[in-house]
C-alpha cells in the first residue's frame, strides 16, 4: 500500500503535484529573464519605475525659408477669338490651314471681289466731281454770283463722296480675312465657295506664344501672393516653365470662398501645349522654420500633426507644426520656437506635460550647421 495505493485511492494529489511542477519552472524563468532596458541605456522604457522618462533630445534653430503654395490648375490660350467677316461674299481662297501659325496680318481666307473695284471707280469719279465744283464755286464767289450756301451745300457733298470712297476701299480691303494678332488659326468654319455674310463667323484664332496657368487660391493664402511675382508650373507633359503671376481676383468666389489666380509664361516656339493640367508653385514669401527628419512628427489625439519638445520646465511638450517644404534628407516645419529641443528618441512614449530627463544627442551640433539629420 504505500505512496502508489493512496494515489490510485486520491487521483487529484497527482494533479496537484504537476501544477506545483510547472508554477515552480514559470516563476524560474522569471526571475531569470534579462532586463529590457540595460543599465547603461540612454532611454527609460515605459516601465522603468519611478522617476522621469530619459529622452533624447536635438536642439534646433529656425532658419528663413522660402515659402511655396501649391496650386492646381491648367493651362489656356493667352487670348482665343473668333473672326467674324466685315463684309459679305463668297469664298475664294483658303490662305492658311489649321493649327499653322500666322503672325499678325497674315491671310486667312478671301472673298471674292465682285464689284468692288466698279464701286471704287464710281466714287472716285464722285469725289472729283464734287472737288471740281467746289473749287469753282470758290472762285465765283468773289464776283458774287454763288452764295454761301450754295458752297456749303457743295462741300458737303463732297465730303460725303469722300466718305464713301473711303467706305468702298475698306470693303475692298476686308475681303481679305487676316490674322488679328500672331498666334495659331485653331478652327475654320468655312470652305472655298461657301457664301458669307457681315458679321458670320469664319474662323478661331489663339494667342498661344503666351500661354496662361489658371487655378484657385485659398482664401487663407490670398494675402501671401501678389501680382508681378515670380513662378514655376509643371505640366503634366513633364515639361516644366517659369512665369509670372499676371492676375489675382479681388473678389473671391461665393460657392469655394477661392480666388482665382493666372501665372503667364511665354512660349515663343509654341511648344508648350495649351488645355493641360498643371501643378505651380507660387511664391508666398518667407518663414521660419526648422528642418527635421519625417521620423520625428506625430499625430495628437485629434489628429494635430506636431512634434514633441521639451520645454524649460523638463516637460514633454506638443506642439502643433505646418510643412512648409520637403526636401530628400528633410522637411522644413513652422510652429516650433525659435531655439527648440526636439525629442528625436522616445517621442512615441511619451505624453504632452510629462516630466522628463532630455539627453542631448550626439550629433547636435551637426544638426544645427544645417547638416542633415
């Protein structure tokens, strides 16, 4: 009977023996497990103990950078019009086919003559009629046998002969359609024997050797962007042009509370192409700020972006900051004082006014000769 009889009588002893087996090895391992932190770390870990969290920290200078607003939008004909015929007739010649570029008087198209040159001719003929009297009437008029009336009503028929000469060469002229300014004939609504009267539109004609980048600005970077600044646009093509902001409305729009803004940039060989998406960068004077690794941001419970510093009272502090620009080592962030530390290890550990133990890090000094991070 011995220890095996009273098992087999109290089965729950051999259970009783193997949990206190297995709690013994459990605790074993415990006591024996390595430290997370080593006694020679810079960083306190969440559960250190008592005392402040050691932090390393980077002290950061402003510096003046160039701010740039990004803007959206795409890029249009300087100026785009349609021609209309000033006189009527049917068409003769096409001058010009789309999409050539013309400088300015250039044909486009001409009308027939029909009779013109007769009109011409009979008003030529009125105007030396009406000279040739008045020129006597001015003699008889010192031996009193014209009035002055008489010579008046003369002069003034003569004056209209003049006026209808003149008439008669300008339709002469304008049957001939020209080129209003240089740029690209972009459509043509008419053919050879087509008939057009005054005023038909024959024609659509762009100014496309300066090209304009039309977008919308925010109402709260108005103030920052004047007229006559200078910009750069990326178009969509790849290509990439400098310019210059031409216009800024004073009025900002109901429905987006934006204001339109057009940057003007030449393109003298016309090989930049109108009616394509475009990215500027426009000019919005300068800021100061700090240049930081991406590593260092955070987001606070409502989802400010910020960075944590440490403040002269040793405490974490949040403090909410804007990107102003990116760079390939870097990006460059307002909000911070002008001389900051920047928790650079052990941000994500702490929270904003817990006290804490800032250790300097070790390329400080690199760090504020602008070096990168």
């Amino acid at each position: 009977m011995g220890i095996k009889a009273t098992i087999s009588r109290k089965p729950w002893i051999l259970a009783v023996m193997a949990f206190g087996l297995v709690a013994g090895w459990m605790l074993t391992g415990v006591f024996d497990e390595p430290p997370i932190v080593g006694e020679n770390s810079q960083i306190k870990a969440p559960d250190d103990g008592p005392g402040p969290m050691k932090v390393q920290v980077k002290r950061l200078y402003a510096q003046p950078v160039a701010r740039k607003v990004t803007v959206y939008g795409r890029t249009a004909p300087a100026r785009s019009i349609d021609i209309n015929a000033e006189t009527e007739g049917r068409v003769e010649a096409i001058n010009a086919r789309r999409g050539e570029q013309l400088r300015k008087g250039a044909p486009i198209l001409t009308l027939d003559m029909r009779d013109r040159i007769a009109r011409i001719k009979q008003t030529e003929a009125s105007v030396q009629e009406h000279a040739t009297a008045y020129e006597a009437q001015q003699t008889l008029l010192g031996e009193g046998y014209v009035s002055e009336t008489q010579i008046a009503e003369t002069l003034a028929k003569l004056e209209a002969a003049r006026a209808e000469l003149v008439r008669a060469e300008l339709d002469r002229e304008n049957r001939i359609i020209r080129a209003p300014f240089d740029g690209v004939l972009q459509e043509r609504s008419v053919e050879v024997g087509d008939f057009v009267r005054s005023g038909d539109s024959v024609a659509t004609f762009v100014d496309n050797l300066t090209l304009i980048v039309t977008g919308t600005l925010a109402e709260q970077e108005r103030a920052n962007i004047a007229v006559g600044a200078e910009a750069t646009a990326s178009l969509v093509t790849g290509q990439q042009v400098t310019g210059t902001v031409r216009y800024i409305s004073p009025v900002a729009d109901e429905s987006t509370r934006t204001f339109l803004v057009e940057l003007e940039i030449a393109n003298t060989d016309g090989a930049l192409p109108a009616g394509v998406t475009a990215e500027m960068q426009l000019a919005a004077g300068e800021v100061m700020a700090h240049r930081v690794s991406p590593a260092v941001l955070t987001l606070d419970s409502e989802g400010t972006l910020g960075i944590m510093t440490v403040n002269e009272a040793q405490l974490a502090t949040f403090v909410p900051v804007v990107i102003e620009k990116s760079e390939t080592d870097g990006v460059w962030v307002s909000g911070l004082e002008e001389a900051s530390k920047v928790i650079v290890v052990g941000q994500g550990f702490v929270r904003s006014d817990q006290p804490v133990e800032a250790v300097i890090a070790e390329t400080e000094t690199a760090l504020a000769a602008g070096e990168p991070l």
